[in-house]
C-alpha cells in the first residue's frame, strides 16, 4: 500500500532545474578540503558547541536577531527558529556571501526560494538558539495624544482638505481552477478534469490510491490542482489516463470492482480537495519505494529501477527530476535526481507503457566521500527508498518550435537529455528535427551510454554524438579540452542562417553557467536557452 511521508522542509520547487532565472542565484564556490557535508555532519555529531551560547537555548526577538550580523556573529531566522550559521559559513556549497544576505534577519523567504527541499531543522539543528520572538507593534488608540494631533493638524490644513489617498494595492488575478466532472458506465467511473491548458499531458497527473481513497494531483504549469475523495464504492486498484489533445481535458478512468452498480454520488470530498495553489507552496510528499534492478552504467555510475508503491501512479515529464531522502548519521540528507528512460536503444511496446508510470529509471553516480551516494551505493535489489513527487518547469512545447536541438551536458549531466532523445528519435523516428548531443567528460570510462547513443547516431540521421573529453589518454583521437566558445560555434548554428535553434545544458553549476554565457556570446538570446540547474 502506498506509505506518504511528508518532510519538514518540503521540495516543492527545487532550484536545481530553476531555468534561466535561477541560474545566477545558484552559484556554487570550492570548498577548502574537509569542508564537504559529511564533514560537517561530523561536526555537528561530535559534541562540540556550534550554537555559540554554551548550549543554552532561549527565546530571541527581533532585536537581538538584528545584532548578530557579521561574518564572525550570524544568527538567522527560518520558520521561527533562530540559528548561529557562523560554522557553517565554511561548509556552505553557495558560499559565505549568500548566507549574509540573511544575517541577522528572518531568511526563511531567501531559504525557500533556494533550499526549500532542504530539512533545515536538521541540518543546523547543533547551531539551535531558540524561538525568534516576534517583537509587538504599538497601536495608538483612537483618543490617543498622537492621533488627536494629526486630526488636529488636519483640521487646520488649508481647505480642510483630507488626505490624499493612498495608492490603489494591486491584488494579483486568481487563476481560474480547474473544474471537476465525471460521469459513469456498467464497468467504470471517469473523471474529467477540464485544466484549460491545452498542452497537458498524460505525466501532468500523480494518483494515489489506497482503497476507496483517491488523491490525484495535477500540475497545471505553475500550478497544482487536488483531486482527493473517499469513493462511494469500490474500484480496481489500477486506473487509467487519457488525455485529449488540445482541449485541456485530462480523464481519469476507474474501473468498478462491482459492474453494473449504479453510483448515486462521486464520493465524500476529504482535506485539500478541489483546492488550486503554487506548486512551490505545496508540501513535497515522499514515498517509500522498493528497488527492483540495479545495472552498471559505468566505473561509478549505475542504473536503478525503482517500483512506485501500490496504487501510485507518476511518470516524470521529460526533463524533471524527483528528491531522495536518507537518513544518514542522524541527518536528513536530500539529493535530486533527473529520471531516464530504460534504455535509448528500443521503444516501450504499448502493452507496457501502463507499467512504465509505476516504475523510475535513475542513472545515479556514485561519490565514495559523497553524503548521500555511499548509502544509495549499499542498495539491492529489494531495499526500500524515499522518492518524492517529480519537480521541474521544462515543457515539451520548449522544443515545438525548433528544428535544430543542440544538447550540451557534461558528466550525469546527460540525464536530462536521455528523455528528449528518447522523446524525438525514439518515439518519433520519422521527424524531421536536428538533435546533437555534445558531451563532456573527463576520460572514455566517464562517457554514459556510449554504445548507445553511437548506435543511435548511425541508426538515425537526425542525431550527432560528439565526445570532448578534459582529461584523455593518448590514444584519444578525438577532442580535446572544456566548454569552450570555439568547439560550440563547430555544432551551433550561427545565428544569422536563420535556422530555429534551441539549447539545453546541464552539467555542474560552473559548467552550465559558462554554457549559457558562451551561447549568449555567439548572440542566442536566454529564450532559445534552457538551462538545467544543478
């Protein structure tokens, strides 16, 4: 049965795949040696005071708060809580600067724009100095001295004119929701959803089903839209998805388990049903899933197939990712990860496709000082693993447009990219759009998939693979060296042919952002860009 577990601190819209706006907010800076996060999980596990206060925990206000300012006296507030982060400013993968913009303030906006999935409360919970005390604002009452003064005052303004008035307070216009409708036959009930987005699809609905329970969310752009009953009767634990094509209409089928029973009502609607709010500020739900396979990619990289639990229906959209979370040493660890399809070699038959929303590809590298890595490492077939709901703001319509796709990954960064190869050269065969890869590693044993896609490249016209590795051997006749302006202006096409290109990049944060730079040299403005930010 499905097992929900909800973090404290959610990850409703993880900055990793933030597009182009998020993309200077997410700079990463080097860390001396024996700063990575397992050293400071060994900090905060070996006694030492990081707090500042000898241990002490008391209630803070706002004034206090603001006295701890500087690099070597920082406290900052998240969600009531206030924290000494002066230890941690070594440990900070965004570096001391990004921190300082919430010194001795309340930062939980600044957290959540960029770590939301993070559990802070956990990570900094040896840095805990108390409840931040909101400080009382005074009201002058109405017979106050103040208040008679100003009416006095205003009484003797010329022309006894009152006071301009304030200016007009822009309330932003509420989305319309989606509406709800349903209907049924002898064998099944359908619900229809009418999203008014006309490019929904099959992977925009995540269900949840445990016996007469549905919970389905469906993730309209920025938007989610809960469908969440207990059913007036019984249905079979698999459901279906239909989606008709540019009407916005998205069907939920569920079969009777009792044919030819006539339903008098849909069901008895249960907490946050028919309600349509930002996605980032809904709560990330995490499910316990069971490890099917495990499949060597590489040296250090392999290939998981995780089963969704029972009555749990998610297929990632191309280019979204989803959280796992581990406790590892007493700590909440999270790490996102952008979900691949099976292979790049082979189309799923349709027989099977039903079964491809109940499973996950993730292609996971593995880092034998890393946090989270060595504990995914340990897995085998039949170990259990958090995975959250998917995340992302890449859309297929993204690529509508283009005829020439140019895709720029280095390292794991290839995994995003796996679904839109698959999508138009697997599915779509007979296209007509132009698809390069240009990928970048370190050696040939860091090259993913190579057969594959140098397969894929002399089965299929449309597609080029061109390796450039940084630190070849000699018997590499290939390129050479980093991202560099010289080897994208070989694959790109300059922008005066006239030609609709499109980018995507992904790779480590200093690789992505040089990408981006380097493709706005060459004159390509940041909406023929899509960065996947890591």
């Amino acid at each position: 049965m499905s097992k929900l577990t909800a973090p404290q601190f959610p990850a409703p819209f993880s900055a990793q795949r933030a597009g182009v706006s998020g993309a200077a907010g997410r700079h990463k800076v080097a860390l001396k040696p024996g700063r990575s996060l397992m050293d400071w999980v060994r900090l905060t596990k070996s006694g030492k005071d990081l707090t500042g206060t000898g241990g002490r925990s008391f209630d803070v206000t706002t004034e206090e708060l603001a006295k701890h300012n500087t690099v070597n006296n920082c406290w900052m507030a998240v969600r009531g809580k206030v924290y000494n982060i002066t230890p941690y400013f070594e440990y900070h993968p965004g570096g001391v600067d990004e921190l300082m913009k919430g010194a001795g303030k309340d930062g939980t906006q600044l957290f959540d724009e960029v770590h939301k999935w993070v559990n802070i409360e956990s990570m900094l919970e040896s840095c805990y100095i108390g409840k931040l005390k909101a400080t009382p604002v005074p009201v002058e009452k109405s017979g106050s001295p103040l208040v008679k003064k100003l009416y006095s005052s205003l009484l003797s303004a010329k022309g006894h004119m009152p006071p301009p008035a304030p200016p007009p307070i822009h309330i932003p216009e509420e989305k319309p929701s989606p509406r709800l409708d349903w209907f049924q036959n002898d064998s099944s009930v359908t619900l229809t959803i009418y999203t008014r987005w006309n490019d929904i699809l099959r992977e925009h609905v995540i269900i949840d089903k445990k016996g007469q329970k549905l919970q389905a969310a469906v993730v309209v752009k920025d938007m989610t839209y809960m469908v969440h009953l207990d059913l007036a009767n019984e249905v079979h634990e698999k459901c279906g998805v239909r989606v008709s094509k540019g009407t916005g209409k998205l069907e939920i089928i569920l079969r009777k388990v009792v044919e030819g029973r006539r339903w008098l009502a849909l069901g008895d609607p249960l907490e946050g049903h028919n309600t349509y709010e930002e996605t980032g500020n809904k709560e990330a739900v995490f499910r316990e899933c069971k490890v099917l396979s495990i499949e060597p990619v590489s040296h250090d990289t392999h290939l998981y197939c995780v089963q969704l639990p029972e009555g749990c229906r998610m297929s990632v959209p191309i280019g979204h990712h989803v959280h796992i979370k581990a406790n590892i040493e007493g700590m909440s660890i999270v790490r996102s990860y952008t979900p691949v399809t099976a292979s790049l070699q082979y189309k799923v038959p349709p027989q099977l496709e039903d079964i491809q929303d109940e499973i996950i590809y993730l292609m996971i590298k593995i880092y034998p000082g890393g946090a989270l890595t060595p504990a995914i490492d340990r897995l085998v077939e039949g170990s259990k693993v958090l995975v959250s709901n998917y995340e992302g703001n890449y859309q297929e319509s993204h690529m509508r447009d283009c005829s020439h796709l140019i895709l720029l990954a280095a390292g794991t960064g290839f995994t995003p990219m796996v679904k839109i190869i698959y999508k138009n050269l697997i599915e779509e065969w007979e296209g007509s759009r132009q698809i390069k890869l240009v990928f970048f590693n370190k050696t040939e044993k860091d090259i993913l998939w190579r057969n594959q896609l140098e397969l894929l490249a002399q089965e299929n016209p449309r597609f080029g693979v061109f390796h450039i590795l940084s630190e070849a051997d000699d018997n590499w006749d290939g390129l050479r060296g980093r991202i560099r302006k010289e080897i994208l202006e070989s694959f790109i096409p300059p922008i005066g042919e006239g030609k609709k290109v499109m980018i995507c990049a992904c790779g480590p944060s200093p690789f992505t952002e040089e990408a981006i730079r380097l493709v706005q040299e060459m004159g390509y403005s940041l909406s023929r860009i899509h960065p996947f930010m890591g």
